[in-house]
C-alpha cells in the first residue's frame, strides 16, 4: 500500500466521518468534510488520492461531487468511491453512471472500505475486484428482446457472459441468472463495458452492475468467497 495516498471522507454525519477516519488511518492522511462544498475546498488545499462520499450530502449529491472531481480542468482526478443506501438500487447505478472507480452500500464495514481503497492505490493501477468461475445460463434483456447467453464469471461488481447478440459499449441491458444452489434470482441492471469477439460461439461482453441491492451484493461476495479458481475482474 502507498503511504502517500491521501484520502478525502465526504459525510455530514458525524459518526461516518469518525468511524470512516478511525477506518482508514493506517491507510494513508485522512482529511473529512461534512459537505460537497467544504470537500472541494479540502481538495484544492490537499489533493486527495482516493475521495470517499456519500451519495447524499446536504448541497450536492455523490453523484454530482463525483462528475465534478473526474471533470476538474486542472486538478488530477482522484479515484472516487461512493457510500450508498442499502436500500436503494439507483443509488448504485446513478454512482456507477457518474464514473465512480468503485460503489459500497452503508453501514461501512472496515475491512470493505480498507480492501477498496488498497485496490485503487496499492499498485500502478488499480486492481480488478476478485471474481469466481461460473456456468450457469443468464437471461439479458434488450431492446424488447430476451436472449440467452451463459455467465461465465461474476463479481461483486459486474459479470462477464457469453451471448448471441451485439451490443454495444455503453449500453444498458437487464439481467436475470442465480448462483449455484440459489433458489432466488438475481435481477440486476448492467452496463456494457467491454466486448470481445469469439471465433467459434457467442461473442463475449463484460457487464458492470447498475441497479442492484444490498442484498444481493453480499450473495456475490460470498459466492466469490468460497469458489475458486478466483481471478482479478473485469470488469472492476
């Protein structure tokens, strides 16, 4: 882990900034603002590494804090990480939508919010989450269309599948698959991050989650850590 990495904790409520901070203080500097405004400000003065903020703050949504520091026209861009509800899908998907490097749900858990950011600053680039191999089928659906294709592997954060389809960078699709020996179904939203052609089957595409749960994020960390072979993910 770089000792040089500075992080910026983003929460105007008391108790996050101090169990955020008592968190991360082996992780690097850890400067706090209770608003979007006071954030920037920390920033200009100490240009964080890693900003941590959640995605409603009393002046601006995360949202918002995040498009402003990945857009900054002279400030290099800090690594953003945005604090969700549980509760709440599109908060996950409007964090991902607005370039977030990574999304965590509330209440914080410290050994999530320390892997996060050692997986954005502990080497040259930053680390893929960790993934698990799977072959089960996926349903995505698209342009009034439901296709099949195969779930080859998954993350916390996204998917990688087989289909007989085009899609294209970008675009958004549903999903419907279930893990092994689940009885309940996933249903997330994702958005196509990358796409590789395949010369005897179904192209291949990696999906990024959009709206998805609290709950169904546990499903596949858990499910990630117990089955191997275990690899970095694409993507991230």
């Amino acid at each position: 882990m770089s000792n040089a990495a500075r992080i910026l904790l983003v929460d105007d409520v008391p108790m996050f900034r101090e169990l955020g901070q008592l968190f991360l203080s082996q992780s690097g500097p850890v400067d706090l603002a209770d608003s979007a405004s006071s954030a920037i400000q920390s920033a200009d003065e100490r240009p964080p590494t890693v900003v941590i903020a959640d995605m409603h703050l009393p002046d601006m949504d995360g949202a918002e804090l995040c498009r402003r520091f990945k857009t900054h026209p002279t400030r290099e861009a800090p690594y953003v990480v945005l604090l969700a509800r549980p509760d709440s899908p599109e908060d996950h998907a409007s964090a991902v939508r607005a370039g977030a490097d990574d999304v965590l749900f509330k209440p914080l858990e410290r050994d999530n919010l320390i892997t996060s950011v050692r997986r954005l600053t502990e080497f040259a680039t930053p680390r893929g989450l960790p993934r698990a191999r799977i072959d089960q089928p996926i349903e995505i659906t698209t342009r009034g269309q439901q296709i099949a294709g195969v779930l080859r592997n998954v993350s916390r954060g996204g998917v990688c599948i087989n289909a007989p389809i085009t899609l294209a960078h970008s675009e958004e699709v549903g999903l419907h698959f279930s893990l092994d020996g689940e009885e309940s179904a996933a249903a997330p939203t994702a958005q196509v991050v990358w796409s590789r052609p395949v010369q005897r089957g179904p192209d291949q595409f990696g999906l990024r989650f959009l709206e998805i749960d609290a709950r169904t994020v546990e499903k596949l960390d858990r499910y990630v850590s117990v089955h191997y072979p275990r690899t970095q993910s694409l993507p991230a």
